[in-house]
C-alpha cells in the first residue's frame, strides 16, 4: 500500500473543482488513457488582468492522479498567468504533502496540463507538441521522447532509469530504452560514472500476486468506476488471467471493452505484471 498522506487521501475522496468549464478561456488535455493517466484542464481566465478565476479537471487514474489534478486546481485560482506558469511538479506534491517517488508522474502530469494550457492560451506553441517536433521517440511503449526525458532529468535532478520511470513512465514498459535513458541522464546531468541497474521484476507467488490485483483494483480502479455510476467485480483470476464483471453503468456500456483494455488491463500491468490479461465474463 503507498504511503499516501491525510491531505492527498482527502483531495481524492473529495476532489476540488471537477469538472469542465464551458466555453473555456484555455485548455489542455495530456496523457494518454490508454497508459492509464490521462487529465483534461480547463480555466477560466480574465483577459485584463489576465488572472486565473476558474479552474476545472477531469482525470482518468489513480488517487494520485485525482489528488494532484484537484490540488493544482487550487493552487492556481487567482493566480495570474505569468504566476501560475512558475508551478511545478514539485510544488503540487509538496502541497499534497508528498508523494510516493512511483507517483510523481502524476504530478509531472498537472504541471505539463497547466504549461500547455497557457501556451494556447497566450498563442504559443504548446511545450509537449515542441519536445515532439524536436525530439526522437525513445520509449516507445509510452511514446516519450528524449527532450521531454532530458526534461524532467533536469528539473527533478534524477539520477537512475527508476527515477526517470517514477515521473514520466519512460522506461517503465519492455525496458528496451533503458541504455538510451541511460545516456540522457550522462548527457543531461554530465555524469561519466556508470549508473546503477534499474531493478528487476521480482518474481511474484501466486499469493502476492493475487493480493496485489485485488489490492490495485480496490485502491486505484474501483473508486474511479463508482464515481461514474459504474461497478467492477472481480471474479477469478486464473494465471495471469484475470476475469472480472462490470457493474452498474459500466455493464452493458458500448466502451466496456475499451474500459477492460486500456483502463483495468493497463493498470494492472502497470502495477502488477507486464503479461496480465484481463477478460470480461457476463
């Protein structure tokens, strides 16, 4: 279980500011749900003193996720612009009171939200579409190029292909990058001494590993599915082979296998075992 703090527990039983502003001043829309994170921003902005009046979010992941999206929100209500772009990654978990270093990705996520917002916003290109243009795919799993790597290397001061996949995924899917990650962290941090190897997979007995299925599928995907109307139950899991069954307004639902795939089966991979499959039985 992460070792989450009182005040990141209560901004994701209790979000702030849910939701979506019509006629949005700006907006952002980052991540990739299929990835399993995924958050949409939308402010409200006066155009004379160009503060920030509203601010809104949608999210698709975990309680970090949730917690970090609702506490950005707040940090940047009647900010003005110029303001609310100094936020960082960092300030947002040192608001929540910390976060797990496997979760800072979550905040990396709130941070990239509010800097593409503004850039459309002020007609500017959009910080993610840059690092594409300029960059080269280098985790191909969770499509992360090396500028945005180098990125996240020298603001955060990391260290360790760990460190890298703890805020920004990279490196956390077949681990082919691992070598090119590597070299990023030499080339951006200066280093010549070779670089601890990102551990391993332990392997899992059965018994933990059924523990953590039902445990991320408590912590991470059923609240998210309640919020919604909808229900997730999980009914066997036989190997790698996990069967659950939707409930409530997930059941029946036209994007149900779109759920089951990109949102159950990417969590638990990403928490659990890279070779889940996660079928639905009706």
């Amino acid at each position: 279980m992460w070792d989450y703090s009182n005040k990141l527990y209560d901004h994701f039983r209790n979000p702030k500011n849910v939701g979506e502003i019509k006629n949005p001043d700006a907006f952002a829309d980052v991540g990739n749900i299929t990835c399993g994170d995924a958050l949409y921003l939308t402010l409200k902005i006066d155009k004379k003193t160009n503060v920030i009046t509203d601010a809104k979010f949608k999210t698709f992941g975990c309680a970090s996720a949730i917690a970090s999206s609702s506490v950005l929100t707040e940090l940047i209500i009647g900010k003005t612009i110029e303001q609310a772009r100094k936020i960082t990654n960092k300030d947002i978990a040192e608001t929540l009171g910390g976060l797990p270093r496997e979760k800072m990705h979550c905040s990396v996520m709130g941070q990239e939200a509010l800097e593409k917002a503004i850039a459309q916003y002020l007609g500017e290109d959009a910080p993610e579409e840059h690092m594409h243009e300029e960059g080269k795919i280098v985790c191909t799993c969770f499509g992360i190029t090396d500028t945005q790597i180098g990125k996240v290397v020298r603001e955060n001061n990391l260290k360790t292909v760990e460190d890298v996949t703890n805020f920004c995924k990279a490196g956390g899917g077949c681990g082919q990058c691992h070598a090119d990650i590597e070299e990023i962290i030499r080339q951006t941090t200066g280093s010549q001494e070779p670089l601890p190897a990102p551990p391993k997979k332990k392997h899992l007995t059965n018994i933990r590993k059924i523990a953590l299925i039902e445990e991320t599928i408590d912590r991470d995907i059923r609240p998210l599915m309640e919020a919604d109307g909808g229900g997730i139950e999980l009914i066997d899991i036989i190997g790698n082979r996990v069967l659950v069954a939707l409930r409530g307004n997930c059941a029946g639902c036209r994007t149900a296998q779109f759920t089951i795939h990109s949102g159950v089966e990417a969590k638990l991979r990403e928490m659990v075992d890279d070779d889940i499959v996660v079928e639905e039985v009706k």
